[in-house]
C-alpha cells in the first residue's frame, strides 16, 4: 500500500475534496486556497515518488484527471457563490477550464504519436546504428515526463488568480491567470508538434531494419543466445552473458521484450531486441549456426523454425526440478547439460529426449565460485558463517518448493542460537511472496529474527568490533559507489530507445573498469560488516555466488542453488518440506546425495554445523567431491572450453547440414530446391505472415 508518508499523503488528498466542497458552499475563498494547496501539494507529491496509490485511484474513479475536474468545478461552485457570479470572469473561468481540456486531447495525442515514432522495430546495445542511418535527439524529457500531470497542472495560474479575485472582488487577477493558463497550454502543445514529423523523427520501421540487417552482414554472427520473458526472468539471460562475451565466435544475444533489455546487465556482445514475430522472421541470421535457449517460451518457435542453424536448449539452472526435464525439450537439436546428472535425468524422466542428443558442458557460470579446501573457521580466527538461501514457493503451491513457509523460522533461530555461535547470510530468491502470501509473511518473519538476533549480538560484549576497520571498508564502499554511479550514469539516463540504440555501443576500458570496481565493491561490502554480524541480502549485489565466497556452508532447497554451491566442495543442507522421508529425497533428488537433509523441524542442523566447525571431520566430504563431478563434470578442461568445444561441433553439423542442401539443389533435386524456398534461411520471406505462425 506505500510507504506511511504516502498513505498519509493520498488521506490528506482525499480529505481535501469534501473540505473544498463545503468552502465553496460556505463560501469561503481562504479554506477553499488552503484545502487546494493540500490537494495540489499531496498529488505533486504522489507522482513524484511514483506511488502505487496513484494507480490504485484511478481504479476507483478517482484518476488524475478527475480529481482536476473536481477541483475546478468546486472553483466555479466558490466563484458562483460570490459577487463575481454575474461577472465576465466567472464566465472567463468557464471557457478557461473547458479549453484547457479541450487542449488536454491534442496534448495526449501529440505525447503518444511521439513515444510511438521514437519506439525502434529493433532496439539494440552494441550495434553500430549511428553510422549507418540518422537517429535524431529525443525531446527534452521535461517535455514528455509526467506530461498529463504537467499539463493538467497549468490550470494553477488560473486557480490561483482566480481565488485572489474571489478574495480581493477584482476581476484582473482572475484574468491574468487564466491568460496565462490558456498561453501556456497552447504552447505545450506548439512546441511538441516538431517532433513528430521531418527531422526530429527517427527513420521508418523499414530503414531501421534495413540498417539492422546491414550491421548483421558485416558482423557475421555465428551464436545466437536467444530469450523471451517477464522482467522478474532477466536474470535467466544475464546469468549468460559472461559466457557469451567469452565464445570462441562471434556472439549475438537476441531478445523479444523491451523490458527484458531495460534490465539487461552491461556486456560487451551485442545485443538486439525484435519485440515483432515478423520482424525477427525477416532478419538476416544466415550466418548463425548455433542458437541457445535459456529458457522454454512460446515465442521460441519463432527462431526454432530456422533450420540453417542448430538449436539447442541451454536452460538457466541445472537442478532436480521438474523444469529440468521438460518435454517441450524434444524440439531442440541438442540438450546441454552440466554433467552425467543432467543426462540421467531425462533418461530416468523418459519425456522424449534422446542420449545422443544430450551434450555435456559443464556451468561456465560457475567459475567466480572459489572451491578448495575448507579451513576451520576458527582456525582462521573469525566466526563461522552459514548462508540460507531458500527458493521461492513456485507457481503450484507444491510444500516442497520451499523451506521457507515451514521450515524457515526453525532454520534460521537454531542457527542464530548455535553454540558456538555463527553468523547466518539470509538471501532469499527475488521471486518469493510473489505468488504465496504465506511466503512473503515468512520472509518478513525471518527477516525480523535475524534483525533482532543482529541488534542482540551487537549488544554481546563477546563480539568486537574493529571500528577503524569498517569506517575505512565504508568510505571505500561509498569511492567505488560514486564512481560506478559516474560510469555507470545510474539515475541521469533517461535516454529514450531511439537513443539508447544510437548511442549504447560499449567502451571496452570502461566496461573493464567497471567489473574491476564491482570486485573491488564486493571486497569492501564485506569488509564493511563484522564478521559475527547477520545480515539479510537482497537485491542484486551482492550476488549469490559473492555469498557462497564468504560462506562456510549453506542451507537451501531443490534448486539449481543447490547444484552450483556443490560446486564450492562446503558443506550443505536440504530441507525436505515435503516430508517425503530422507532416503525417498535421496533418491528423487541427486543434488542432495551428498548433504545433511532436514525436517521442517530443522533438528537435524547439528550435523551441518559440526562439518562447518571441524572440517578434517566432515563425513561427507569425499560423497561430495564426488557428486560434484557428477553433477558439473570435470575440473579439467574448463567448462568454458567444453562449451566452446560443443559449439564449435554443433556449427559444424549445421554446415555440413546446408552445404547438402545446396549440393543436392545444384544436383537439381526438385524436392530440395523446392523446400528451400518454402523453408526460412538466408533472410526469411515472412512478410505476410502473421506473427506468431510458423510455416513450413
């Protein structure tokens, strides 16, 4: 519902109404000026935190444009109750307001024609657009940013000139304002009808993709990762980029929503966004060869219908999930999987895939986790530290996607009770609560334990604190804070997506000097913390993987979580919340072969805490090492090389593939010649396809 600022903002807005009403019966012109300027002040003020509750009244018939119409109908009310009622300026007032609605429809269009002409049919990072056709600056965004309310907020002059003729019974104020509520409407409008025709417009749909396809020919793509997806999955692309960035060929990330490249991390592959079926049908990919799917959408088919290339299924995690096996995975040429786990689990699922269809790769990702022996904490002088990261409850309310609802308060006040004591990470999957309430109320409870554990500990004697340590980690933090913001140019850009695609090509040193402050960041954020103080970690920095770096061990659920801290060889725990019993989880689920398994009592969490406490004593150490090989493959050669190695083969079947076909069409096989024409490859011709409707 908002913040309590905002909520008593929109009561105060709310309130205003009734109290203009009775000041405009009364009449009393000094209650009415006082009332509206809390009505005026409380709405400024709710769109400029950009408040929930703003949406939520225009659901009530309480939109913005109502609450201005109110306002001056009460005007008038106030106006026809004073001596002013038989005067030209009550009049005045009348046409005044009528025309500035009257304005309001060509304002609205003109703002919308804009944003209409300025949306790209291909909007792209790292494209060399800007040589290749003319992309004009975008208005200034005072012009377009909250444009309604600005607009509707010009009546003001009007408001105010006529209030201070209502006060004073002179009627020049009344029409001072309103001239200069009408002058200023008329030239909102004037000064936005440049930018919709001539040169401040950008380029046609045609000339854009033309232009697209030209930086296509020369680049030469040869490995397409491509996603479709909410902006809550961005993170299922991003987790790939580095990965495309290290390709052995030439990478291409090829996206279907906007939203998904508004959150889009910074990388240095190229990136382009073709929100239209029919547009991504007609573009030149005619030299990729490999296509990677990250995630199992619908609008898959619309690249899947390529056979020039070889698709495969990459996914965005490697756990035991149902997810992991999907059936819908028998549409690719190829399953990419981790290690051996990977395989026998869709021959164990039997939904379609074959064997030899299955290739293993290993988790390029996982190379910022840092494995090797684990020291004993204590050896080393410091306090333990054990990370909970649960994952979110799922779409089918199944117990067993999460610990969090049963399991989570048991979990997190056995460790935060622990003797010896150790220090609990809390980082909860960014999905959760969004479809159980139960969830996001046990996240708030979890999150409040480990705040008053926090505030406890922090009163213990036991427990110092290295003062000039952590004032030196924090200034640090806020150096490095100041110079991504300066790199970054986090907060200023408000660059339209004409722009964005004119002017978003990479500068490789600065790209460079970002990832080594954000290394530098991760180092002083957990400097900035003692080392025996819980935290709760949400957001996207520090990411998961900065917290297996500073764990000792973790406690999670079913999920590819699981898979990659095996990575890290430190100990682990598994909640079975579905309380199906321990050798039935084992057997259902391989990550957990090598982990202390819990009931939703958490009872079983002393033998987790005694592996992190003395390590050389850890009984599932060696189950471990192996389950990690068989989960993520080997350690040698690196799994960026066994992926490069994996793309390397699949192009060369897609090759060998087309130059048959062209060799039996040379042959004058009328079949192939026949099918090449009907089939998409060298660009599609799908122009008068709807979209979202494969052919061939």
């Amino acid at each position: 519902m908002g913040s309590a600022a905002e909520l008593a903002a929109a009561a105060l807005m709310m309130l205003g109404f009734p109290v203009l009403m009775i000041a405009a019966l009364v009449p009393s012109a000094y209650a009415f000026a006082a009332a509206a300027a809390v009505t005026y002040l409380a709405d400024h003020y709710l769109h400029r935190k950009g408040s929930y509750l703003v949406n939520r009244l225009s659901k009530v018939r309480a939109g913005l444009s109502i609450r201005f119409l109110i306002r001056q109908l009460l005007l008038i009310l106030l106006l026809a109750r004073t001596d002013l009622s038989n005067g030209l300026v009550f009049y005045g007032a009348i046409a005044c307001f009528i025309a500035s609605y009257g304005l309001q429809a060509p304002h609205g269009a003109l703002v919308q024609l804009i944003r209409n002409r300025r949306r790209m049919p291909v909007a792209t990072r790292n494209v060399d657009l800007k040589s290749r056709i003319r992309i004009p600056d975008a208005p200034p965004q005072r012009l377009l940013h909250r444009s309604a309310e600005k607009m509707l907020h010009l009546d003001l002059a009007a408001v105010v000139g006529l209030l201070i003729s209502a006060i004073t019974d002179n009627a020049v104020a009344g029409f001072a304002g309103i001239g200069i509520t009408l002058v200023l409407g008329c030239l909102y409008v004037l000064v936005l009808m440049p930018y919709v025709r001539g040169r401040k417009t950008p380029p046609a749909a045609d000339t854009v993709l033309a232009a697209v396809d030209d930086w296509l020919g020369h680049y030469k793509p040869e490995t397409v990762l491509y996603f479709s997806g909410s902006k809550d999955s961005a993170y299922q692309v991003n987790m790939w980029l580095e990965t495309m960035e290290q390709l052995d060929s030439r990478p291409l990330v090829l996206l279907r929503e906007r939203v998904i490249l508004q959150n889009l991390a910074p990388t240095t592959a190229p990136v382009i966004c073709v929100p239209g079926g029919v547009h991504l049908m007609n573009l030149d990919l005619a030299t990729v060869r490999v296509a990677l799917y990250a995630a199992n959408v619908g609008k898959n088919i619309h690249l899947l219908r390529v056979p020039t290339m070889k698709h495969v299924f990459i996914g965005h995690g490697d756990s035991d999930k149902l997810a992991s096996v999907n059936p819908f995975s028998k549409v690719y040429d190829e399953v990419w999987t981790a290690g051996r786990a990977g395989r026998d689990r869709y021959a164990i699922a039997d939904v379609g895939v074959r064997d030899d269809d299955i290739v293993e790769v290993g988790r390029p990702q996982l190379a910022p986790i840092r494995t090797g022996p684990v020291a004993a904490a204590a050896a080393e002088g410091r306090c333990p530290t054990v990370l909970y990261a649960p994952t979110w409850e799922g779409w089918d309310g199944n117990p067993g996607n999460t610990s969090l609802v049963l399991a989570g308060e048991n979990i997190v006040k056995k460790l935060v009770k622990a003797d010896p004591p150790v220090r609990v990470l809390y980082k909860p999957h960014p999905f959760t609560g969004t479809v159980s309430a139960q969830a996001g109320a046990a996240h708030r409870r979890v999150t409040a334990l480990l705040e008053k554990a926090a505030a406890q500990r922090a009163a213990d004697p036991r427990f110092t604190v290295d003062t000039a340590a952590r004032t030196a980690a924090q200034a640090d933090l806020a150096r490095i804070e100041a110079r991504l913001a300066e790199l970054s140019g986090t907060g200023g850009d408000r660059r339209d997506e004409a722009e964005a695609s004119r002017d978003d090509v990479v500068d490789l040193h600065r790209h460079e000097e970002i990832a080594r402050l954000r290394a530098e960041w991760n180092d002083a954020y957990w400097r900035s913390f003692p080392d025996h103080e819980h935290l709760v970690v949400t957001g996207a920095e520090p990411r998961l993987y900065d917290c297996f770096n500073v764990s000792d061990a973790m406690v999670s659920d079913i999920s590819s979580v699981v898979s990659d801290f095996i990575a890290s060889g430190k100990p682990y725990a598994v909640t079975d919340s579905a309380d199906v019993g321990v050798e039935e989880f084992k057997r259902a689920n391989t990550a957990v072969r090598a982990a202390v398994i819990l009931s939703n009592s958490a009872k079983e969490l002393d033998a987790l805490l005694d592996a992190v406490r003395e390590p050389t004593a850890d009984p599932l150490a060696l189950e471990r090492n192996e389950l990690k090989r068989y989960l993520l493959g080997p350690d040698e050669p690196t799994s960026i090389e066994q992926f490069n190695a994996a793309i390397a083969e699949l192009a060369r079947k897609a090759e060998a593939r087309n130059l048959g076909q062209e060799a039996r069409i040379a042959a004058g096989d009328p079949e192939a010649a026949e099918l090449a024409e009907v089939l998409p490859g060298d660009p599609v011709k799908a122009a008068g396809e709807a979209e979202g409707t494969p052919t061939g």
